[in-house]
C-alpha cells in the first residue's frame, strides 16, 4: 500500500510540475506575442488632401507654413483674401513682379515679399466663393 502510495504522489507532482510548465509557457507566448505585434496608437487617415504642387517661381527646398507671423504683431494664415493681405503688408514690402500660373482651378498669382529681413512668398489662389485667397505661405530654405 505504501509503494502504490508513492507511486500515485509520484505521479500527481509530475503532473502538477507539467501544468506548470505549460501555464508559464503559455503566459510567455502570450506576453512574447504582445511584445513582437504594434497597436496604432492613432488612427490612421486612409484619404488625406494632397498637397498641390508649388508654383514654378518657388525656390527649391522652400518651406510651406500656414501661419507667418510679421513684425508689425499681425499674421498671414493660409485663407486670408487677397484685399486682407494687402492690408497687412505695406506696398513697398513687395520686392519682385508677381509670377502667374495657370492651373485647372484657375490662375494662382505668387508673389514676393521682403518685411524687416524676412522674405517669404505667398500663393493666391481662387477659392470658393470666387475671391482669391492666400493657398500657400513659403519661405526659404536657410541652406
């Protein structure tokens, strides 16, 4: 009875050291899978607006931002009209002829301007509502 005993405690210890064994490799493919796979942390915008192509008179390398802030403390933000930019920047402040190109929306007007050092170029273009508006605000690479 003793030996039968022995056997039978044998057994279940050996069964219990094989359950555990599978539950720590369980858990470690559980946690080694989380580890190797990656959780969008945002979601992911299938259909953004594509940026359109920058007038030819651009520089190379220029830089488009949509908010320029000017010396007097007033701002050009992408969507200002045209009469509204003019407000904004003396007549002196434009230092080149305006360049004009022809797209399938209309004609985009480029012009340049210089104001305590900064030079930077804006894109009209027409909107909507049939006034032109700023599209674009670029300015020079510093390199």
């Amino acid at each position: 009875m003793g030996v039968r005993r022995a056997r039978i405690s044998s057994l279940l210890e050996w069964l219990a050291a094989l359950a555990c064994v599978i539950g720590v490799a369980s858990i470690g493919s559980v946690v080694w899978g989380n580890l190797k796979t990656v959780s969008a942390v945002a979601p992911v915008i299938a259909h953004e607006e594509s940026i359109p192509d920058p007038p030819a008179a651009i520089p190379p390398r220029s830089v488009s931002v949509p908010i320029l802030p000017l010396a007097n403390g007033s701002e050009v933000h992408v969507g200002t009209t045209a009469a509204e930019l003019m407000n904004l920047l003396p007549a002196d402040a434009e230092v080149a002829p305006s360049a004009i190109d022809r797209t399938a929306s209309g004609e985009r007007v480029t012009r340049f301007y210089a104001q305590a050092g900064l030079r930077f170029a804006v894109v009209l273009a027409p909107a909507g509502d049939g006034q032109l508006r700023v599209a674009a605000i670029y300015l020079p690479s510093s390199r």
